[in-house]
C-alpha cells in the first residue's frame, strides 16, 4: 500500500493551505521541514518541504530521472510555526500536511507516470 501515491498515514488537517507553482529555487539556507518522500521502484517521485529564514514554506517535486519534469510550489496559508518539531531520532509526523500539497504531489505522480 506505501506505493500507492494516493496513500497517507494520517487524514490531512481540517484547514487547508493552497499551492502556487514557482520557479525553481534553491534551499541553501533552508530548513527542512518534511525530508523527501518518494514513490516508485524506478524512476522515484521525489518531495521536499522548506521553510525560508522569513518563513516562507516552500516545496519541490523532483526525480533523477530525466524524463521527468520537476515543479516548485510555495504552500500559502500555513503557518509554519504550528508543523510538530522533530525529535531526534523520530520519523517526521505527516498529520500537518495540507490536502492541497498530498493533491498537487499525487497530480504530479499521475502526470509524470
């Protein structure tokens, strides 16, 4: 079931955030706030979450596979402050993630498959 894009741990949050596309950018300087989730066995559909030293939340789908076109998106509507911390040695917790960024990622993987 882990590799069906549509699949999440948790029900996303009852306030949802949008998603505006962006240039590519770049997260030197960034934190990371969701590690890279990925799907697939061989091409790997790739997600990264950011935070900016201002607050921004941005995110990118990506792939080292040339055939696929990456996209950059800023979440717009969340508050960064509110995403648990976490601890060391722990899984990120997935609850925080919107449904507009589980939609746009799962619209992306059926795009680009």
């Amino acid at each position: 079931m882990k590799d069906d894009p549509t699949y999440w741990d948790s029900r996303p949050p009852a306030k949802d955030a949008e998603v505006e596309e962006i240039e590519y950018f770049d997260a030197r300087g960034c934190t990371s706030m969701w590690p890279g989730d990925h799907f697939g066995r061989h091409r790997y559909f790739h997600m990264d979450i950011w935070k900016t030293s201002d607050g921004r939340l941005l995110m990118r789908f990506w792939s080292r596979c040339q055939d696929i076109d990456g996209r950059s998106f800023e979440i717009l509507g969340l508050d960064s402050r509110k995403i648990p911390e976490r601890e060391k040695d722990s899984d990120f917790q997935e609850s925080w993630v919107p449904r507009a960024v589980r939609r746009a990622y799962n619209l992306w993987i059926g795009q680009e498959f």
